[in-house]
C-alpha cells in the first residue's frame, strides 16, 4: 500500500558515506549528514540509503537500536523505515559476514549493485508515493557506482567530496575507485566538490559532465548560540588553551605540532575528536602540554570549541600528501570568532583574510603569543549548510533546463 498521495510528487534519494548507525551515535556532523540535515526540512519526501552492514559489525561497532523509526516495509535482508515526517530510511543488513571481512571495501561495491537492493529501492520509491521519473539522486558515496548506473532517476548528483584516490587507506583497490569515478562521471549529470583543487584534478582526471565547487559550511546555530558551557574535563586545563578539534589523521603535521608545543609549554594544546590514524596519534610527543580529552558528541562538541582560546589547523602542506580536502572546523571555529592559526593547506589558504597562516613552529608561536583576533569575520549566511544546500538545489534547477 502507498502512503503517498501523488506519484508524480518529486523524491530526493540520498546515498550517504557514513552509515545511519554511526551518524546517529555521533552526531551530524560530517558533510554527508549536513546535507541531509538540511533536506529534511524541505517538503517531499526524502529517502536516505543507508550504508550496507551485517550484524557483526553492529555488534562489534556498538551500534544495535541506533535506527529509530516506525518499519513501514521488509523483505529479507532491507527494510524501509519511516525517521520523520517525509523522511525515510533504506537499511540493507546482508548475512554476508566473511564476505565483508575479507573484501573490505570492495564488498560495499558489491552490494550497492546488488539486484535485490535496487528494487527494493525501486519499490520504496513507489511506497512513499514517488517514482523514478521524478527522483533526484544526491549520491555522496564513492563506493555506489553501481547502484547509480542501474537506478533511473530525473536528475543524477555526485558530491565528490575530498579526493579517494590520494587516500592511502584505499591504495590497495586504487584501481576500483578509479573506476568508480569514471562510472560517476559517466551516469551522473553533474558533479559538486568541496575543494578548488578537486576541481582540477577531478576535471583532468574525470572530465564529469559539469562539476560546480560547493565547499564545506557551518552548522551556524550550534557554533554560535550562548547557552555554551565549559565541560568538566577542560575546566583544569592550563590556560591558554590551544584547541584542535576533528579526526586525527595523516593530514596532522606531527612535527609542526610537536616542535611548537616543545617552544610553546605555556600553553595547553589540546585535542578533540577520533583516532583514525593511531600511528600519528603515537607520534604525537606526549609531553605535559599536551592534553587528549576523546571523541564527543556533536551535540557536545560545540562547548569545547568555544572553551578553546586558540582553535588550530596544524595540516601537512606537500601536494602528495593532501587529499583535497576542505576541513568543516575551520568553519565552526570561525564561527565562534575565536582566532584561528592554521597552514596554507586543505582549504586554509582560500581564507587568508580570516585565518592566520603559518609555515613554522615559530611562527606559530609567535601567533598564540597573542589571543587578539584581528582577521576579517566570515559570512555566516554565505558559509551555512542551509546556503550551501540552497547552492545545490539551485544547481539541480539550473541542470534541468
């Protein structure tokens, strides 16, 4: 039974990078679950794809009831959630449990071309009272190609949203990621990316049939509300504080940090967000200066970004190491109108007018000498998730004339 009324009424499917489950237990905080955070308030229906999983990883990734909605449909291995008013989720739990743990990456390929997936699709579509014929697809995962070629839709976006093939992470299958963006470039009708040196590449590489730079923005009501308070485990910290917030990664200059917290030690560096990479983190000297306090919640995250006295980007500068990538803090630090010391790298170098730029653990030093800030304030409203979804949507217009 359809719970739509019109089926010629206009659908937004998005396919995410990051899984539902995960986006749930940490918030919206990346550039995939923005988008979506901004669609949902835009009438029609929205469907979101969710990520394949098994109940391995659920389970070893602590991620069981993360899905909170009425089970409007099931057949097998997918299920079509209601999340809220107009917005629905697409599950996919394959029991392909070896298949997962030995092709890795490949497996997600894999099963985003998986038939039964597609019409499951197909139908859910349907269900919430839309076709194909009037779908807008916002593809934002690389591994999805195939899933894009076989699905008709009205219009086809890929964001292609910082550069896979420089990941070292994906250098075993170089090869497929490769090959998925040619596909994306193929099937899709136009490409957006967060970066200008995405453009470039992407354009000599792919040759997309248009690609549009979107960059990344600021959740503008988190960053700059005045309801903040100083969470209990920075309260202690020597000041001033030196805060970094987000992943830790290869992009972290180690040696830029360690040099300037060895010529700093009057100030407290401190660092918030996940370990993806431990072996840079092990690199980080971890001398008494030096404070690691976890990931938070995004709903969180915005009070230690305010109890920063200085927010930093301390990123690696060499061409071969960056991965075109436009870092979302320095929007939500520059928000808070904290000054902000970085490197001319991932996106930095574009905000010279508002960020201070340095080359060396001297001058870096030099720069936290001095809390005053007295940089140029970013646009809020040209720099929001709302503008940047409104730049998207205007793209789409602007594509189907």
């Amino acid at each position: 039974m359809k719970i739509g009324n019109n089926l010629e009424e206009s659908i937004f499917l998005v396919v995410p990078f990051h899984d539902w489950r995960k986006i749930q237990m940490e918030g919206f905080r990346t550039r995939d679950s923005h988008f979506i955070e901004e669609l949902a308030k835009l009438p029609g229906p929205k469907i979101i794809v969710n990520r394949p999983t098994t109940h391995l990883e659920i389970y070893l990734k602590r991620k069981p009831g993360l899905i909170k909605g009425e089970l409007l449909s099931k057949k097998g291995k997918f299920s079509l959630y209601k999340l809220d008013e107009e917005l629905y989720l697409i599950d996919y739990i394959s029991i392909d449990i070896l298949g997962q743990i030995f092709r890795k990456f490949e497996w997600f390929i894999d099963r985003y071309g998986d038939n039964n997936f597609i019409e499951f699709i197909k139908q859910s579509i349907e269900f919430v009272g839309a076709n194909e014929n009037t779908c807008k697809i916002l593809n934002q995962n690389i591994f999805a190609p195939r899933l894009i070629e076989k699905l008709q839709a009205n219009k086809k976006v890929f964001d292609a949203w910082d550069n896979f093939m420089k990941f070292d992470v994906y250098s075993n299958i170089r090869d497929q990621v490769q090959g998925a963006y040619s596909s994306l470039a193929a099937y899709c009708d136009f490409w957006i990316t967060n970066s200008t040196d995405n453009v470039q590449y992407f354009m000599e590489s792919f040759n997309p049939r248009g690609l549009h730079l979107v960059k990344n923005g600021v959740d503008v009501n988190r960053f700059t509300a005045r309801n903040f308070e100083e969470p209990s485990d920075i309260k202690n910290i020597p000041r001033p504080i030196v805060g970094f917030g987000g992943k830790i990664t290869h992009l972290l200059d180690v040696d830029l940090i360690n040099a300037t917290m060895d010529k700093a030690k009057n100030s407290s560096f401190v660092f918030v967000g996940q370990i993806l990479s431990k072996e840079i983190f092990d690199s980080i000297n971890k001398v008494d200066n030096f404070y690691y306090l976890g990931d938070k919640h995004y709903d969180e995250y915005p009070n230690y970004v305010n109890s920063f006295d200085i927010c930093m980007v301390p990123y690696i500068v060499e061409d071969s190491k960056k991965s075109g990538a436009n870092t979302i803090k320095v929007y939500e630090y520059l928000a808070t109108g904290k000054k902000v010391v970085g490197t001319p790298s991932n996106g930095l170098e574009e905000l010279s007018e508002h960020v201070y730029l340095v080359n060396s653990p001297n001058e870096f030093v030099q720069e936290l000498e001095d809390e005053s800030n007295n940089r140029k304030p970013i646009d809020l409203n040209e720099h929001s998730w709302a503008h940047k979804t409104e730049t998207l949507l205007n793209l789409l217009e602007l594509n189907g004339r």
